[in-house]
C-alpha cells in the first residue's frame, strides 16, 4: 500500500520572533478546528511522532519551505503540544550558510509568513458525526 503525504495548514503567524536570539516560535497545526475539507486534528494526534521522532526522540522531524523536501529550513529546537496545538521553536541564523534558511528568516522578519502546516502520512483514518 502506497503512503500519500497530506498537509493541514492554518492561518498562524509566528507567535514570538528573536531576532538577536535567531529564534521563532510557531504552530503548525491547530487541535479540534475543522479545516477547508472539514478534517478536524485531535489533540492527540501527533503525541507519538513527536515523541519518537521530535527533538526529545531521534529528532527527524524536519521545517521545509511549502513541505518542499529540496528547501530544507532547519529542525525544530524544541517540539510541543498544548491546549491550541503544535507548537515549534526553530532557530534561523542570520549567517547561515543554507540560503533556503536565510531566506525563510528574512520572510519571517519582515512579517510575510501568514500560514504553516504540518505534512503526515495517515495511519488510520475515522469518520465522525458531521466531520
């Protein structure tokens, strides 16, 4: 069985930006909010990823520009969930030499990044009520 990557995006603008630090804090996804196809992510959609695969676990969960596997941007500093949703604080330096990652710095200091998403494979889906 072929796995298909699917996106969730949402409206977010970085939630906190230090730019002496080279720091950004951001959501990638938002718990129970129904989407545009009126998917909706449960709060404990993402706890064994994250575990596993986050900074705490093996650390493969990568930032790409637009889930562009050729754009890499960096890996998480650090990987939550709370009450909203995913939330990542990712470190952009300035003189990086990954010119995907000064260039995604320079959007988000000039306030263009508006959106952010998160890219998964499902491994069980469910259908619930209206969604």
């Amino acid at each position: 069985m072929e796995r298909i990557i699917r996106t969730k995006t949402i409206k977010s603008s970085p939630v906190d930006i230090d730019e002496k630090a080279n720091r950004v804090v951001v959501y990638y996804a938002a718990f129970d909010n129904k989407d545009r196809v009126g998917d909706v992510l449960m709060k404990t959609a993402a706890n064994k990823t994250i575990s596993q695969l986050g900074p705490k676990g093996s650390n493969e969960i990568v930032h790409y520009n637009n889930h562009n596997s050729d754009q890499f941007v960096t890996i998480p500093k650090e990987l939550v969930t709370d009450n909203y949703g995913i939330k990542g604080v990712i470190e952009l330096k300035a003189d990086s030499k990954n010119p995907v990652q000064q260039m995604v710095r320079e959007w988000y200091m000039e306030g263009l990044i508006k959106y952010h998403s998160i890219g998964y494979w499902v491994e069980q889906e469910q259908t619930k009520g209206d969604y």
